[in-house]
C-alpha cells in the first residue's frame, strides 16, 4: 500500500480529482491487497507437508522450519504465483463454503483486471518490508523533529562533524527550527542527523518543541 500510486490516489479524491468509478477499484485494490497480505502473514507451512524437492525448486532450498506464507515470499527469487502452486495449491486463496461472510479471495475471478495489480502489490509488501518500516520510521522521527526548536545562540562553526559548507550555510540562515534547517540547500539529511547529535551531546537547555509551530 505504500507505493506512490495508492497514496496520489488517495489525494486526488480528496480533492475531487478521482472519479467514483477509479474510486471504486482502487478501494477494491487496496482492501484485496490488505486482506491477502494478512493472509499471508497468518498462515504457515510445515515442512513435514511440503516436498523437499519442490520446496529446493520453488523456495531455493528445503525449510527446516515453519515460515509464514509472507516470510518465504520475502525470499529472492520467490514469486506469489509459484508459491501458491506449491503443494497442488494447498496454500492458495479459498472462500470456505459455509462462511456467508467471508469475502471473495483474491483471484482472476473474483478481481479480473485488478488481479495482477493486486498480486504485484502483495509482493512488493513482502520484498520491501523491512525497507518500509524503515522508511515509516524515518518519516516519523522527521515529523517528531519537525518542531524542535533550535538553539538561538548555538554557534554552528563549533559543530565540527558538519562540512564548512554546511556550518556556513547555518549560519547565514539561522533556521529557528530543526525542520526549517532541513529545508535549506545544501543541507542533507546526514548533516541534520549530525547537527542533532552534536545537540544532544552538548546538553542545550534551549533544544526543546516549539509549541507556536505544533498548534499551528
């Protein structure tokens, strides 16, 4: 879900530029995405029920172990479709019967055109998750430091970690805020991470929210 397509989506029906018919895929795509990713995650597979030769075949090696669906799918080289074949299908999307409620799995059938878009997107949860953990904390730590107020007396040419470049740039500027720092050419996420160290081992007093900035 965390690809740019999804989220412009999104935006663009907020401001009335996304019809209800595109609407209405895109919802669809996005719940099938979010139900067989669960899915994924929540079941898992025995090797004492799964072929050593075509777990090497279609996982690369044999598992020692359970994994989860998603988790082997996390694998290099592991596609969705291969992995649902494993085992004559034994893994694959199915609507039980008796479950009135249960909504439809994702398949060719069921989805149609949205099918391969939906597939793509369950394996690019899988293959970047970790990536994308890391890229949702990054973007939560930037908005916690967002309104960090800096120092008004902080001399920049002292933070000898940042290029002369950048202590330069600093102080000519002198942003009030961490994220206004952030904002100046020239200075680079690793320079704001350094300039935070250097504030925080120096123990100001003066680093601390800027409330104006948070109620605004």
């Amino acid at each position: 879900e965390d690809n740019a397509d999804m989220r412009l989506t999104e935006q663009g029906r907020r401001m009335g530029l996304v019809d209800d018919e595109r609407w209405d895929a895109f919802c669809r795509k996005r719940d099938a995405v979010s139900r067989e990713t669960e899915r994924l995650k929540a079941t898992w597979v025995n090797p004492r029920i799964l072929d050593a030769a075509e777990a090497e075949r279609v996982l690369g090696k044999a598992i020692e172990r359970e994994y989860s669906l998603f988790d082997l799918l996390r694998r290099p080289g592991v596609g969705y479709a291969s992995l649902m074949g494993m085992a004559s299908g034994r893994w694959a999307p199915v609507v039980k019967a008796d479950d009135e409620d249960a909504r439809p799995p994702v398949s060719r059938e069921t989805l149609g055109d949205l099918h391969d878009a939906v597939v793509e997107q369950v394996e690019i949860a899988a293959k970047y998750a970790g990536y994308i953990d890391r890229q949702r904390d990054e973007v939560e730590r930037a908005a916690h430091y967002e309104t960090l107020k800096l120092p008004a007396d902080l001399d920049y040419a002292q933070v000898s970690a940042l290029s002369i470049e950048v202590r330069q740039k600093l102080a000519k500027h002198r942003p009030e805020t961490l994220g206004q720092a952030s904002r100046i050419s020239g200075v680079t996420p690793a320079a704001i991470s350094l300039l935070l160290i250097h504030l925080k081992k120096g123990g100001y007093k003066g680093f601390t929210r800027n409330p104006e900035a948070e109620a605004a």
